[in-house]
C-alpha cells in the first residue's frame, strides 16, 4: 500500500485500508466501475478493501 495519496482522488470511505484521515485515498490505482452509469451513485470502487478495525 501507497502512503502518497493520488493528487486530486478524495474518498469518504472510511472502512477502505486505503483511505486515510476519512476523505484521501492512497491506492497506487483505482479501478471505478460503471459503465452505464448516469449518476455517481451508479458507480463502485473496485480497489475498496475493507480495513480492519
């Protein structure tokens, strides 16, 4: 895992290991799935990985 954070990428999914202080990611890629999609909530973020809390 990445400690830089991708330039630009926020991310409120706290529970993801590659989420830090609950709004950067720090995925070396992400990969958002949604090919049809017509709005954000259509989408996913396939790099999502729950931590361990």
């Amino acid at each position: 895992m990445s400690k830089e954070m991708l330039p630009g990428v926020e991310c409120t999914a706290k529970e993801c290991v590659y989420n830090v202080d609950g709004q950067k990611c720090t995925a070396s890629k992400i990969l958002v799935k949604g090919q049809n999609s017509m709005s954000s909530s259509e989408t996913e973020c396939e790099t999502f990985k729950k931590c361990c809390k």
